[in-house]
C-alpha cells in the first residue's frame, strides 16, 4: 500500500472523530444522559423531563379552556331553544 503524503487525510479523519464526539454529547444532553449544569453548581432536571413537564401542564390549560368553550357554547345554545315572552 502506498504511504499517503499530506495533511488532508489525518485532518480528516480528526475532524470526523470530532464531529462523533461531540454529536454523541449533545445526544446525551438532550436525552439526560448528563445532568446539566446551572451556574450557582446544582444540577438541574434534565432537558427531556422539562419538556415533557411543560407538555403536561400547556395540555392541562388547553383542557381547561375547551372546558369553558363547551361550557359557554352549551349555555348560548339552551338561551336561544328557550322560546321569548312574547311567543306561545
């Protein structure tokens, strides 16, 4: 085999195990892998947990608010079946 000359193959190869490296920390970080850490060295809930926290609770408020439009819409609909004063 013929011996490389230059300097593109190894950069090459070294930017390849970097990019690895580095994709599989970020995909350990947003999967909770490795606990993150705040400012103040305490560390926090992992990413994953966060979201799915705040999934939860935007769901909670979006049952409550169709609660309130079914509620609202009910209550238009009985006012306008009642017949007026006026009509038999």
């Amino acid at each position: 085999m013929e011996r490389r000359q230059g300097w593109l193959f190894p950069l090459m190869v070294a930017a390849a195990g970097t990019v690895t490296v580095f994709g599989c920390l970020g995909i350990a970080a947003i999967v909770g892998f490795l606990p993150l850490l705040t400012p103040d060295s305490q560390a926090s809930a992992p990413p994953a947990a966060s979201y799915y926290d705040a999934l939860e609770r935007s769901s909670a408020r979006l049952v409550a608010q169709v609660d309130l439009v079914e509620a609202q819409t009910a209550k238009a609909a009985a006012a306008s079946s009642r017949p007026s004063q006026g009509e038999p």
